[in-house]
C-alpha cells in the first residue's frame, strides 16, 4: 500500500498528501486498515468486506467472505503469497529481495525496487512488516492481531516467510502498513476506483 493510494481513498483525517508517494504507508494500525479497505471498496463499487461496531479492541470487526471488496489478507495467504511457490525461509537472496537493517539505512524505500518473488510480488519481506486479518492468540494475547514480513530495521531474522508478530489492533509504528486482498473469484468483478 503506497502513500499515494492511502492519501486518495483513506477516509483518515491522518492521511494526506506526501511528498514520498511510491514508499509504502507506515504508522496505520489494524483498525485503520480495516477502514482503509472498506473505503477503498466502495469506492471502486464493490461490496465492502468489514463491518465494525464500537469496540476499540476491534473484536466486533466481522468479515463478509461473500463480500468482492478488497481486505487484509489471512495469515496463511499472506505466506502462500511470500513463498510463491518456494519453501525456504526466503524467496531469494535478502540483500536482492528486501530492504532491512543492512542495507535500507534506517529508513522505509519506495516500493518495487527490490526484485519481485516469482509471482511477481515485490516487498513480501523487508521494508514494512504488513497486518493479516488474523488474531494472534485470544487465550494468551486477547485482540492482538497478526503481522509478517518484517520491516527496514529488522535483521535477518526477522525477514523470513515463516517470521510472524503482533500488536494491538490499535498499533501504529514507522515500519508497519498493509497489503491488499481479494477473494478468489472477486478479481473478475474489479472496476478501477473513480476519481
């Protein structure tokens, strides 16, 4: 999710013009996320895919999975996208596919300068960490939600396709945004956003 997309459709008084608007937007919690697609999604006339209520923990968030909207991707999507086919922790040479804590010299890049995974996704890891549509663990962590990808400050650990953490839905930081979903089928159904 670039700047530029987030400043066009966000229904955030936080969003707004930039003068970096190929690099990925940071500093947006799951909430607004969850907004951001919503208002994305009717914007390009389609059917939003959240409802939400009152809850500042996000618990009454509802997923429609009818819904042709654009969402957050699952976890297990998420990886499945990441890996592209591949099994090990990386879909290639982390110096050649992300930016992180050796070579991004503390700060996020655009988008799509690093070489693309081999389904032609860019910035699966490094640069920004990314939210998921899942709970991380309601037992022990409540409404904290799920994020991947790690971000430009992260070593290496912390970009691989299996590396998972999580926050607060309510969690905003510089190396966190999102990545935008569609249900299989929905595709077919995409009309450009107006504008």
């Amino acid at each position: 999710m670039t700047r530029a997309l987030y400043a066009a459709a966000s229904p955030s008084p936080r969003a707004g013009p930039t003068a970096r608007p190929r690099e990925p937007q940071v500093d947006v919690s799951w909430l607004d996320a969850i907004d951001f697609c919503n208002a994305l999604s009717a914007r390009a006339r389609l059917r939003p895919c959240y409802t939400r209520g009152d809850d500042p923990d996000g618990l009454d968030v509802c997923w429609d999975r009818s819904a042709d909207g654009f969402r957050l991707p699952t976890e297990a999507e998420w990886e499945y996208a990441c890996r592209a086919g591949t099994s090990g922790p990386r879909y290639g040479p982390l110096d050649e596919i992300a930016w992180y804590r050796d070579n991004a010299g503390e700060r996020v890049h655009d988008v799509g300068l690093r070489r693309a995974n081999a389904w032609g996704l860019h910035d699966m890891l490094g640069n920004t960490w990314e939210w998921c549509w899942d709970l991380y663990d309601t037992r022990v962590y409540g409404p904290y939600r799920v994020f991947r990808g790690g971000g430009w400050l992260d070593p290496p650990r912390g970009c691989r396709a299996s590396c998972r953490r999580k926050s607060h839905p309510t969690f905003r930081i510089d190396d966190l945004g999102f990545r935008l979903a569609r249900s299989p089928g929905a595709a077919a159904a995409t009309r450009e956003p107006s504008g």
